[in-house]
C-alpha cells in the first residue's frame, strides 16, 4: 500500500485518516487497527501514520484473519488494494457468508482511483512484483477499496457521510452486497391492490404486523385471484435486476398450537409477474389458487409468496469489469495497474453468496386467511 502515499496531487489515499477519524467520530466512536500479518491495535493519533509512506514495513496482508476478528455488532472497514490469492480470498468470501450474508447483515465495495507510485507485491500465480508509476494521469490512477462490514443501516449511512464529505476529482464507485433489492422492500403493506377475485380483505384478527394482510375468500371450491402493484427503483448503489430472470417461490403455512408450520397441502397456487404497461417503472404481481386444495379447514393459514432473481438476474455494474484484469493478462508485457487482478471474480463470488445465503427478495407476499 505505500505506492498509494507517494504522489501528493489528488491523494485520498492520504487523507483517508482524517477522513475515517471524522465520519467515524460522527456515528459514534471509531478505534483503528493495522493488519499486515497480524492486527495491531493503534493508539492515540497512530493511524495518521499511514499517509507517510515510511510507515509500510509489511507485504503480507492476511484479510482474513480482520474478517475473522471483526465484531459483527459495529461496523468495520477494511483498506485494501484487494491483491489476495485465489484461495485466500475462497476463505474471506466463506468468512463473509457465514458470518454476515447469513446473519442478514451487508458488505459494501467503495473503490476509490489514486495516483500510485511503486511496487505491487503477489500478484499473479507466482506472486510476480511490479513497478508501477501512475504519474499524474487519472487513467492510469490505481484503485484501492474499502470494505464495509455491519448492519445494512450502518453501512448505507457511511456510503452517504463519505459521499458527502468526498469533494475530490477522483474515481469513486460503490457497490452494497445486501439482501435488500430496493430502499423499501415491496409487500402488501405498500404495494396497492389492483384486481381481486373470490377474495376480500378481512382484518379480523387484527395482527400486529403489517406486512401480514388477513383476507377471506367468498367460497372455498371456487378459484380466487388478487393482483398488486408496485413501483421499482433499485436500491441505492446495489446490483441491477434483469426483471425477465425473477422466479416466485411460493410457501403455505398453517399455524399449529402457537407456530407456523409448513402445509402439507399447498395445491394449486400459482404466480404470475409482469409489466404494469398503464404506469412505466410498475409492476403486477398476480396470484391464483382454490381454497379446498390450498388452505387447511378451520385454521389460520399463510400464504408466502417471494419474488426472487435468478442466479444470472443479479446484475454487477459496469464499473466491476472496466476495473478488473484477469489473471491470464499478469505478465510483465500485459500487467495493467489501473486495473485490480481479478475483481470480477470477487466481485462475483460476494454476488453468488448473497443469492445463496441471504436469499434477497424484490417482493414479499403475505397473506392471511381464516378457514371454517
């Protein structure tokens, strides 16, 4: 990291003490560490340290053992130029599934373009060293990233005080991984009724939570139908949604003695999502089913209805492949430092264990419904 302190026009990297002192400051209290073998703890004004140069003693930065060390009830960032071996960064994306995407907490990339000066370590399958000089040219300014590691609140609420803050003419992309497909996740509390059949809203039970909606039907052996609508706009900074590659997952429960279990009589429930073509930016969710082979008698059943992205629906910004070198290009003829080896495939691997783990959710159906 100490090619990144060298070149004093446009540095962030410089400043990113200061910088972290103050936002951190402003959402509670910060304490910093360094890592490079092992995590230090940092005392006093210590980390102003790290925009000298003179302070880099270390070339092995383990990434993992941060991850492993972090605590999960604060939030964390990580600085790092992100250069880690295929199989230490196989261990920091099982660390961040099972200790954050499943715990339905976020990670957030902010890459930021800085003038670099110097030698890149490890890079490669064997572990190449690179000279590299930026100079003063912003195409040729070389990335570092900040890792953001917490609670989804906490992490959006950084990416907003640093965009406020950051005022330099440099780079900045972001990216949040998030169970979260949009600011306000789309269920029957927002989202407005458009169609009904053979269905109607009943609030008998008065439930306390409003994403849960309590309907009865007219009768039973009859089919019933309700459509709703809603307006999407991606969540802030999150991946694009390829909306013709969403599937439904459909669940019925039925509460037994206080809980809800999973109905061993689900029937016939079908699920339809489509364009609004009456408003642009809407869409239609529409679910159909009969009561006799879908609901259990004299029970209180749950209907589930989610809206989810196909493993090739969740869409990496553009920005992810403009940074990324691939592997095969790390020779002394090919190698770009511009470009960070192997983004793509991190970037990707962080997409692959939101979709597997956290399971995000466009839409989140919930319907209630009494039987007699």
């Amino acid at each position: 990291m100490k090619g990144y302190t060298t070149i004093s026009q446009d540095n962030a990297y410089r400043s990113l003490p200061d910088d972290l002192d103050d936002i951190g400051n402003s959402m509670g209290s910060i304490k910093f560490y360094s890592f490079g073998q092992n995590i230090k703890p940092l005392e006093g004004r210590e980390h102003r340290k790290f925009a000298d140069g003179a302070n880099y003693d270390e070339t092995i930065t383990a990434i993992y053992n941060v991850v492993e060390n972090a605590d999960t009830n604060h939030l964390s960032i990580i600085i790092t130029d992100l250069f880690e071996s295929d199989s230490d960064w196989s261990n920091v994306t099982k660390q961040l599934k099972e200790k954050y995407f499943s715990q339905h907490l976020s990670v957030a990339i902010i890459g930021i373009k800085n003038p670099f000066k110097g030698e890149i370590f490890d890079v490669g399958l064997n572990a190449a060293k690179f000279d590299y000089d930026s100079g003063n040219d912003p195409a040729k300014y070389r990335p570092f990233y900040m890792f953001i590691l917490g609670q989804d609140s906490e992490v959006k609420k950084f990416i907003q005080l640093w965009k406020n803050r950051y005022a330099k003419t440099n780079e900045v992309q972001y990216l949040v991984f998030s169970e979260n497909l949009m600011d306000k996740v789309a269920d029957l509390s927002n989202m407005e009724i458009k169609d009904s059949n053979n269905i109607f809203s009943d609030e008998q039970l008065s439930l306390p939570n409003q994403t849960l909606k309590e309907y009865d039907i007219d009768s039973l052996d009859e089919k019933s139908s309700l459509t709703a609508s809603f307006n999407y706009s991606s969540a802030t900074d999150g991946c694009n949604l390829d909306m013709n590659k969403l599937s439904p997952d459909i669940k019925v429960w039925v509460l037994k003695d206080g809980q809800w279990q999973e109905s061993e009589q689900s029937g016939d429930i079908k699920c339809t999502f489509r364009s609004d073509e009456s408003q642009e930016g809407n869409y239609l969710v529409s679910v159909n089913f009969t009561g006799e082979k879908t609901l259990t008698p004299n029970s209180i059943n749950l209907i589930h209805i989610a809206i989810k992205p196909e493993d090739t629906g969740f869409i990496l910004p553009d920005w992810i492949r403009a940074w990324n070198m691939d592997s095969s290009a790390v020779n002394m003829g090919q190698f770009d430092g511009s470009k960070t080896v192997n983004f793509l495939h991190i970037a990707e691997s962080l997409k692959d264990s939101v979709l597997s783990t956290a399971q995000p959710s466009l839409v989140n159906m919930n319907l209630v419904i009494q039987t007699k």
